[in-house]
C-alpha cells in the first residue's frame, strides 16, 4: 500500500517539473535510477553470496537493510523538491470518462497492461528458470542479469527522446513488443545460465523505450490538472493489473 503510488507519483512530479517543452527529456532523468539501480543489484548479490559462504545459509535481510537505508534518505531529500500544484478543470472523474471514450487511447492502455503482462511473467519465472532447468545456485547471477538491464536501459533512456520525437509514440511500443517476442524466443533456447545475459540486454527496448513511450504519451493526453491520476492508472495497468494477471 505504501509502496504502489510511489512510482507513478515521480513520474508526474517528472514531468511537471519539465513542462510540456522538455518532455522529451524524461529518460535523461529516469536513467539515473537504472544506473543505482545497476549498481546495488550486483553489490548486493555479491555481498549475499559471500555471507552464504560464512554461514552456509542466504542471508537475504541484508538487501533490506541496505533498501531500509536508502529509503530514509529519499524520504528527507522529497521533502526540500518544489512541485507546482496544478488544479483539475472540472470533475477528475468526468475528465477520466472523456478521455476513456477515444478508442484510441483505449487501445493504448490495453498496451500497456500487455506490456505489464510480459515484463511480469520474466522478472516471476526467469530466476526460477534458471535455478530448477538451468542449475544455477549463483546469486550473482540475478545481479548481473539486473547490471546487464540496466546497462541498456541507461543507453536507451538516454536516447529515448529523440527516438520518440523520429518514429512516435506508436512505433516505438511497436518495437518493444517485437523486442519481447525475440526475447522469449531466446528464453526458450537457452542452455547456458551465462547466456542469458546478452538476452537481457533487449530489456532496454522493451522497458526504457516503451515505458518512455507510454509515460509521454501519458502526459500529453492527461486533462489539466490529472497528471498525477493518468500516470497512477498507467502504473496501475503496466504494474498491478498487467503483471499481476499471470
């Protein structure tokens, strides 16, 4: 409960503090989360498997307490971020039912729960898989499966932007579709645990490009005032209902 409208909160306070003009930088600024992100995957794995070989048991509580750190700090740096607060014109539900009447926006949130479905079956079945059909007993493993993820997350948020502003919105979750239907094919002839790592590195299309995509469309379609509810409904989709639906 606490955790889920955090992520589509930042998006908002994203772009709200980058105004219509510079939407398009928004990867420039989400990719410093992937390279964190990239960077305590790993620490902490490599810290877990070598307190595994002091106490012959996975001392997992140790991600918590670095997380648990962590958190206190973002807690205290929020609280000095300036965010203008841009009132509803109108009812937030009846601008929610006018935007839900084009079809076209239907389709695209239909997408994105898609999306969610995917992104959810990988990160729920791919460790596991590599564990029971692969023998892979490495906790390093998943940490240099997230350092390989984010690598080509941080090079594709970067280039987000000017990606979107060439083919558009459209094409791009285009591309990411088609990038997760290369990536499952590969799951499927996977041999090698270490082989799964250059598979990984598509999560930069199929998560940088298209929740870039979805994110920037989602702030050019949200009503005056909404932009905080329109991402809580994407991350709702993509996260809650299309992860969850497996």
């Amino acid at each position: 409960m606490a955790y889920a409208p955090i992520l589509s909160l930042f998006d908002a306070v994203v772009y709200n503090i980058l105004g219509s003009e510079k939407r398009n930088e928004y990867g420039k600024q989400r990719l410093w989360a992937n390279m964190s992100l990239a960077l305590f995957a790993v620490l902490s794995g490599y810290i877990i498997d070598n307190a595994k070989a002091d106490t012959e048991a996975d001392q997992f509580h140790i991600s918590f307490y670095i997380y648990g750190i962590f958190l206190l700090i973002l807690s205290c740096i929020m609280f000095v971020v300036k965010i203008e607060n841009v009132k509803p014109n109108g009812s937030v539900f009846r601008g929610m039912v006018t935007m839900l009447h084009d079809r076209r926006i239907l389709v695209f949130l239909v997408v994105v729960a898609v999306t969610g479905f995917f992104s959810g079956s990988i990160e729920a079945f791919l460790f596991w898989f590599l564990e029971t059909e692969l023998n892979n007993n490495l906790k390093i493993i998943p940490g240099l499966c997230m350092l390989s993820n984010c690598l080509s997350e941080i090079l594709i948020f970067y280039f987000a932007g000017r990606i979107i502003k060439t083919i558009g919105h459209l094409n791009s979750l285009y591309i990411a579709c088609f990038a997760y239907f290369v990536r499952f094919i590969s799951y499927s002839f996977l041999t090698n645990v270490w082989f799964v790592l250059p598979i990984e590195l598509l999560n930069g299309i199929t998560f940088s490009l298209m929740w870039t995509a979805v994110t920037s469309y989602g702030s050019i379609i949200a009503p005056r005032g909404m932009s905080g509810t329109i991402q809580g409904l994407l991350h709702g989709l993509h996260y809650g209902f299309g992860k969850h639906l497996h």
